[in-house]
C-alpha cells in the first residue's frame, strides 16, 4: 500500500543522513538507489531498526508513495538529477508535456549545507523551484533542517531557481572566510613570528570577538592538534589547497553579472596558485623579496590589528556576495528575502557565525538595502577597523607576505567610497584609440 511520505535516492553519505535524520523525525521513507544492492546494504546495516523502507525499482519505489509523490534526489550534480528525471517522468503515465510541471514534476532545486556531520543532525537547507511543491515538503524540510535561536529552521522558501544560486554564493564566501583566516595565519607566523601555541590562543581569542565563527573556532582547534608523535600536525600538511567547483561557479557568476565580487575571485586563485607547488619550489629559489627583518612595533597592539583587517574584510566579503545575489535577483526577476538567506546560513553551515545575525537585522531594518556597507552598523564597524586594516595591508606588502583577500577587500572599500575614479581615462583613450565615444558629468 502506498504509504511512504517521501523517497530518497542517492544512498552516498548525504543521502543516507538525511534519510536518518527524516526518520529520526518520525517520517517513513523509501530509499533507493542507482546501484540497487546499496538499498539492502543500507537498510541492513545503517538503516536497521528504523522505519526506513527500500524499493529495488523507481516503479517500485513511487507505488510506494502516498500521493503527491515527494521525491528528493541527493546524488551528484546536474548529470545525475536530469538521468533521473527522465526515468521518472514516463512512470507518470497520464502526464508528457515538454517542461517538467507540465510532466507533473513540481521540481524544487535545494540547496544542501551542512555536509555528513549537518545531514544526520540538521543541515541547512536552501530550496527553491516550483512554489507550488512547498505545502507539500515544508513540514519535512523545516522539521529536519538545523535550529537557531529560538529553534527558527535554517530553512524557509528561497525563491524560483534561486535554491542552487544562494548556496553556491554561501560556497564562495566560505571560500573567501577560509581565505582570510589564512591570511591572518600567515601574518602571525611570518611577520610576528608566533608559535604554534600562541596562534592557538589567539583564534580561541577571537571566537569570543567581532570574528566568533565556527572557522574561527576549527582553526584553533586545528593549530592545537599534534600528531601521535606529539608535534604539531599543521606544519606538515602540504600547502597545495584543492577546489571542488563551488568557489569557482560564484567567480564565474560574477563575471558573467558585472559584479566586482573580487574577494571570492581571489580566493579561488590564492587556491590555484598554492596548487602550483613544484613551480614555486623552483621560483622561491630565484625570485627574492624583501629582506626579512624582525617585526619592531607593538606585537600584541599588531595582533589586535590583523583581527580587525579580518573583521574588515569579511564584511566586504559578505557585502560583494550580497551584491552578487542582488544583482542575480534583478537579472531573473526574483523577490530575495535576505535577512531569511541569512538565517538558513546560521544554523549547520561551515560559515555559520555570530556575525550573521547583524547581517540580517541589516536586512530585516531595510529589505532593500543596498549594499551591507551602507547599513549603520557595518557602516561604523568598517571605519573602526579602518587604521588597523591599512597597517596590516602595508606591513604585510612592506614583509613580502602575499595577502590577496585583505588587499583586495580594502582596494574595494576605497573604490565603492570614491565619487570619482579614474575610469575617466579608460573612457577617454578608448575614445582616443576606438572612437568609442564618452559621456561627460553633468557639471562639465
Ligand atoms: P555524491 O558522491 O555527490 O553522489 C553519489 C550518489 O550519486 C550515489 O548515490 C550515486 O549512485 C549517485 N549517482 C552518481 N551519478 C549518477 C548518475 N549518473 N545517475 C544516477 N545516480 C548517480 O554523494 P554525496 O557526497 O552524498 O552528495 C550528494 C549531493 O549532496 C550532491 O549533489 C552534493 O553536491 C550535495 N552535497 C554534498 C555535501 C557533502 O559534504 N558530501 C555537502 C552539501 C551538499 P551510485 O551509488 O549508483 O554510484
């Protein structure tokens, strides 16, 4: 009889924590899979002792549903979500029109954040598509989504298509935080010349700061970790940092936009040049800095400096990403609420962090604000940490120490300030050379 409330296909670890966590919830799911002899090891193993049902077909699968037929698919990007799709779609007999809600496929895009540890617990879930499958999967979606304060769901409708787009922006500024914080790692190491230890100390500091976040946090706990050995762990890891795609896309997206969201651009390239190792082996032998020299000023005075740039530069990180998905809403015509994006991060996320809250006050005060930087409170707060910020980028250019999110963050504070930049000369020798033509300033 059909009485499954929702399927699940995708047993890799996601999906098998998701399912849990449904579970766990009270709701009875039918799981599957493309390889079927994963449904039998899953119920056996994981899944034993749980209401969890499995199907050895898709046809099996959905006579197994109540109707409407809710289906979450957690497999591997795009390629695997259309093969699906089209398996589907012929198992609903009465419905074969060109696009998918003419099928009968009321498709919702969910972002997922949260990862194996968020899946089983609550993640962060992002979904957006056809509004019309919301009634439908809210109870599920909010039910085993993360909880936040006062147990509000990291979950709530995003907006048309928007689900995908708003967790690959929340990727980008993770790779952007990750970034930064490496920064200030450097700057400690290299120019202040910290141990381990005291860097340690320093990040357990600052969790309880401006910066409190769950990357705050892992770092410290990261810099404390030794090996069985009893050393540290950190100094032996290879400096050559992955990416997986995320990162990337929002780079892309902003190009494509207009958008000078640099900070997530450079933090995808500070990845690929840290990839380059055998190539800077060979240049790190050739190409010199500057002499290095003992750090003289005020250490504990400099260290309280590189938290602020932190500070600084993430609310430029998250204002250029809020612009990115401004700008993405204008070119698609959705409605964003982006107090309630901010809310789904808060909760699960690896950017999930105090500092959130503020951003969605900011947007909660002013729905159509701007730019975070023209909200009050990041207002002031980028110009208390202004001084400290323009010390740290000069001491660490004057050290040779490369910074890339930190100088790019502050070039774009002093940009978006400035009335007039000298794009006038860019418009005046495309004139001179391509007859392209300028516009003169009203007051000319
Ligand atoms: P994954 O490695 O991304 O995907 C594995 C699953 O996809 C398996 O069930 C596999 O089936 C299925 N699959 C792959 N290609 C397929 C195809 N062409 N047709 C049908 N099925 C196909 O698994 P995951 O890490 O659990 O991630 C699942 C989804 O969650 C992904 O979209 C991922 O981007 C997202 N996500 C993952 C994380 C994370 O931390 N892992 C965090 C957030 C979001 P077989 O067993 O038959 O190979």
């Amino acid at each position: 009889m059909a009485q499954d409330d929702i399927a699940l296909i995708g047993l890799a670890v996601m999906g098998q924590n998701l399912i849990l966590n449904m579970n766990d919830h009270g709701f009875v799911i039918c799981a599957f899979n493309r390889t079927v002899s994963k449904v039998d090891d899953f119920l056996a193993n994981e899944a034993k002792g749980t209401k969890v049902v499995g199907a050895q077909s898709l046809k099996e699968m959905v006579s197994k549903l109540k109707k409407p037929w809710r289906i979450i698919l957690l497999v591997k990007a795009i390629q695997a979500v259309d093969d699906f799709i089209k398996k589907l779609v012929p198992l609903d007999t009465t419905r074969y029109f060109q696009d998918l809600k003419a099928k009968g496929i009321l498709f919702v895009g969910s972002g997922v954040s949260g990862g194996e540890d968020g899946a089983p617990y609550g993640p962060s879930l992002m979904p957006g598509g056809n509004k019309e499958a919301w009634p439908y999967i809210k109870t599920i979606f909010q039910g085993i989504a993360a909880k936040v304060g006062t147990g509000e769901p990291c979950c709530g409708w995003v907006e048309e298509k928007a689900g995908h787009f708003v967790k690959m922006v929340h990727n980008g500024i993770e790779y952007g935080d990750m970034r930064l914080i490496c920064e200030a790692y450097h700057l400690m190491r290299d120019v202040l010349g910290m141990e381990q230890s005291e860097m340690a100390q320093a990040f357990e500091e600052w969790n309880k700061m401006e910066v409190d976040s769950f990357l705050t946090e892992i770092t410290a706990n990261i810099l404390k970790f030794q090996d069985n050995n009893g050393k540290y762990l950190l100094p032996k890891i290879s400096d050559r940092a992955g990416q997986k795609g995320t990162g990337n896309w929002s780079a892309i997206s902003t190009l494509e936009y207009g958008i000078p969201v640099a900070l997530i651009g450079e933090a995808v390239f500070a990845r690929c040049l840290s990839s380059l190792k055998d190539e800077r082996i060979q240049a790190s032998k050739k190409l010199m800095g500057p002499q290095k020299t003992q750090f003289e000023g005020d250490k504990k005075s400099f260290l309280e400096d590189i938290q602020k740039a932190l500070y600084a530069s993430k609310i430029i990180s998250y204002a250029q990403g809020f612009m990115l998905l401004r700008q993405a809403a204008i070119e698609f015509g959705w409605t964003l609420n982006y107090g309630g994006i901010t809310l789904m991060w808060r909760g699960s996320c690896i950017i999930r962090s105090v500092f959130l809250e503020k951003i969605k006050d900011a947007f909660d005060q002013n729905p159509e604000l701007q730019n975070l930087l023209l909200d009050n409170f990041f207002k002031s707060a980028v110009e208390n940490c202004q001084a400290s910020w323009q010390w740290v980028v000069s001491t660490g250019v004057q050290a040779g120490i490369p910074m890339p999110c930190f100088t790019t963050a502050l070039s774009f504070y002093n940009g978006y300030r400035h009335e007039m930049l000298p794009a006038n000369l860019i418009q005046a020798k495309q004139d001179y050379f391509g007859a392209h033509t300028y516009e003169l300033l009203a007051n000319a």
